[in-house]
C-alpha cells in the first residue's frame, strides 16, 4: 500500500510538472499562432482565431460587441504593420493577469514592437485582451546627430511610411517659432481624391482637453475660480450622481486624479449632442468611484464637467468662450469644434478597417456629432504649432499659472500629468503635450521643453501618427 501511495504521488508530480511545461510551451505557442494569422490580413482567419481563442467573457464585453471589436482591432493593426517577425518572448506571471509579451519587428514601420495577449491564470488557453505597443527607445543606431541630420532622419522616415499605406496626415517640426519641417500625405477624402494638405483640418481626439484646462485656468487667473473649490461650488450635487462630490477640487479634475466614473447613455445619443445642455440629463450616471488625489485614472468625465464649470461661471456657452478666449488669443483661425454633418471646408476624414463593411471605411457612425470639452474638434498643424507657443509665452494664462499646467502633479498621485497636458521625463527631457485617438485617427502635440523643439503630427488613418512621434522620441534623444 505504502508503495503505491508513493508511485501515485510520483504519477501525480510528474503529470503537474509535465501540465505546467505545457502551459507555458501553449502561451508560445498560442502567440505565435495569432501573430500568423495576422500576418495573414485574412477577416476570415483573424476572425476565426478570435472566436477560437479569447475568452467568453472578453468576447461578451461591451455589450456583446467583444468579438467585433477584437477582430476589426487586429485587422486594422495587420494592415497597418503589414508583417511583424517574431524577435523574442517572455512571460511574464508577477500578477494574477498574466502577460505573453512577443518583441517583434514591423515591416511597415521599420521598428520594434511589444505583442502583449493577456491570459487568464485559471484559463490559461484563454485570451482576455492584447495590445500593440512601441519599444522606440531600444532602436536606432547610436551616436549623436546634427539638427540638419536630425530633420533629414524625420523626413526620409515619414516618406517611408506614407510609401507603405501607413501614414496619411500632416507633420510639422519646430524649434521655438521656426518651422523645420512640414509635410502632407495621403487622402483627406478617399471618396473625392482629395488630397490633404499642410493647410487640412484634422479631428484631435482628446486634445481638446487642453483647451477646456486653459480656459479653467484663465478663470482661475480672473479670480472667477480657485483650484482648490469644490465641484459642487459650480454644480449642483442635485444633478450628479453617488458619492461624496464636495471633495472634488477644481485641481483633482485638472490632473485627472478626481475619481470620477463615467458618464451612461451618451453612445446612444452621440449623433443628436451639440450643447452641453444636450447631456445634463446623464450627468445623474456619473459618481465618484475613490477618494479625490489618492490615484490617477484618466477621465474623460471629468473634463466634461469642467466644461460646465465653464458655462456656468461665465454664463457663456462653453464653444463660444472657447473661440474667444483660447483659438483668437492664440491666433487659430482653422481650429473648432466643427459639426460633423456641417460641410466645412478642407476636413479630413477618418478611416479604419470596419469588420461591418470587411473594408476599410470612412468613419460616419462612431463619433459625436459635434465635439466637446473632453475631445472630437478639429485642428491643424501650424494651429497647434500656435497653441503651443502661446502656453510657452504664457498669452493665454500668467507664466505662474503656465508653468503650473506644464508641471507634473506627483503630489496628487499624478506623477505624469499636469494641468491638462501630459508630462513625461527622463534623463533631462521632459515632454509636454496630449494626443488624441479614435477610429481612423490619432493626433499629437509635443514640446519638448528643455531642446525647444515642437511637433505635432495629425493623422487620418488607424495608427498613423504614432510611428513618426516615436521616431523623433528617438532621435531628439541623440541631439
């Protein structure tokens, strides 16, 4: 007896052992799969893959439009690399959420990437999500560079992209006021042959949001408001949701460490939403999730409410208010928060691969109407060139108040953001700025302070714009 219970137990050790060895030989092999079948740029076959292999709850999510998402996800990035070659893996399992990371090498964009597929741990052949993301700072040659190198590197690297179908938009590259480089590609309109030019008026996506921070700070410097009242000294608590609203300050919102949730309801009415006083009805939806300055969670909310601050205080509408205080002061004369529907001169559409259509597709039917204080307006290169110069030279607010937007907010657990602008730093380079994303465009504004240099970089396809800015991270480096 004593023997068999020893030969079981052995049995049983080696059968665990031999479960775990596969487990992790199945995530590799599972990433190598997938990472096939994208390079496949098959619907059928992506498609198939993610049905076979992601989780039943993944694939429920969003109100059971998971499988649709994940799909119409990885096709458009398929198309956008148009092949990745597998360097290395590893698995990282420091979690409960564990990570297959796959370093692989874009045809397309000539750098390397991170494939990250989550798992499950107890369902470990499971895909819960995956993203692609930029390992910029491994890349590149070493060895300093000259600015006329450093401009010439850009260019020929653009070029390239726009060459493979990766990049449509427009760049532009400045030192201080003095425009280095600016360049169009692609399509403003593939349904006219219409071409984009330095000129074309982009959607920014959340950049927006700079532009409702400035106005509050403009308020601040008036002594209209502090950035330490709370909310509910501007709105209501009548009209918000659950939760303790009097402890969120005019600053939490600012840095995005206010703790509030998201606003129910507005997808459903996106495409009828042209005032603020459109979604007040939903403003009961949103609550306050954790105690104000104790985290970091990027809210689009917030920024909203922000643009009822707006209003309220002034007795403006928040657009108007916007216009005058923020695009004239700053002379941007191409930028607003355009109605969709509203023919408006030298606009670019968005596009992106829809899994309805199996095609790539002008984007119509996933967007707001008309844009707001969290993001959807539209700008253009040499507007955004102003706008930055403008929070530089403080012409919107004082260099106090200037300083205090561009300036990391650690002591509020928002260690890379400031008022309103993103703020990253190392090794004596820090980054200032926003960007912007949604189906069919991505948009980027970075100062880099301490070399002087500004770019911004707009785009109307899928991913566009974040291979050139992931260049020039790369590159003003060896300045």
């Amino acid at each position: 007896m004593k023997r068999y219970l020893l030969m079981l137990i052995f049995f049983m050790c080696f059968i665990s052992h031999k479960a775990h060895a596969m487990k992790e030989v199945d995530y590799n092999k599972l990433a190598s799969q997938f990472i096939t079948v994208l390079n496949t740029k098959d619907l059928g076959k992506i498609e198939k893959f993610v049905v076979k292999n992601f989780s039943p709850n993944s694939l429920a999510r969003w109100e059971g439009k998971g499988k649709d998402r994940y799909v119409g996800y990885s096709m458009n990035v398929a198309l956008f690399h148009g092949e990745l070659s597998v360097i290395s893996t590893e698995l990282d399992t420091s979690t409960n959420r564990i990570r297959h990371i796959s370093k692989v090498y874009s045809k397309n964009t000539d750098m390397q990437h991170q494939v990250v597929l989550f798992f499950n741990d107890d369902q470990f052949q499971a895909i819960t999500g995956w993203s692609i993301e930029e390992t910029p700072q491994n890349q590149g040659s070493k060895g300093s560079l000259t600015e006329s190198q450093f401009i010439e590197e850009i260019k020929i690297y653009t070029d390239k992209l726009a060459q493979r179908g990766s990049f449509s938009g427009t760049v532009l590259l400045a030192k201080n006021n003095d425009i280095l480089f600016s360049a169009a590609y692609g399509f403003a309109s593939r349904r006219y042959d219409v071409k984009n030019n330095l000129e074309t008026k982009f959607q920014i996506g959340s950049m927006n949001k700079m532009f409702t921070s400035v106005a509050i700070l403009q308020l601040i410097e008036a002594g209209k408001v502090s950035l330490d009242d709370p909310l509910t000294k501007f709105i209501d608590k009548s009209i918000l949701g659950k939760g303790d609203f009097s402890k969120i300050k005019i600053r939490h919102l600012l840095s995005h460490t206010s703790g509030i949730g998201n606003i129910s309801g507005y997808d459903e009415i996106q495409n009828k939403v042209r005032s603020l006083k459109d979604i007040q009805h939903l403003y009961t939806s949103i609550d306050a999730t954790f105690e104000p300055g104790t985290e970091w969670r990027y809210s689009n909310t917030g920024m909203v409410l922000l643009g009822q601050v707006i209003e309220n205080v002034t007795g403006e509408n928040y657009y108007d208010y916007i216009n005058e205080n923020v695009y004239k002061k700053a002379n941007m004369q191409q930028s607003g928060s355009y109605d969709l529907d509203v023919p408006v001169k030298n606009t670019a559409r968005n596009y992106w691969f829809s899994v309805e259509t199996g095609q790539v597709t002008e984007n119509l039917m996933f967007q707001s109407v008309k844009g707001g204080p969290a993001g959807g307006g539209y700008s253009t290169v040499g507007d955004l060139h102003k706008f930055a110069l403008a929070m530089q030279n403080a012409q919107l607010v004082s260099r106090e108040l200037s300083n205090k937007a561009l300036s990391a907010k650690p002591e509020l657990n928002a260690p890379n953001w400031g008022y309103g602008f993103s703020v990253r730093s190392s090794a004596g380079n820090t980054t200032v700025g926003h960007n912007g994303s949604h189906l069919g465009m991505t948009a980027r504004l970075n100062m880099y302070q301490e070399k002087g240099y500004i770019l911004v970089v707009l785009g109307n396809f899928q991913s566009s714009a974040w291979p050139v800015v992931a260049k020039v991270d790369q590159l003003i480096k060896r300045l």
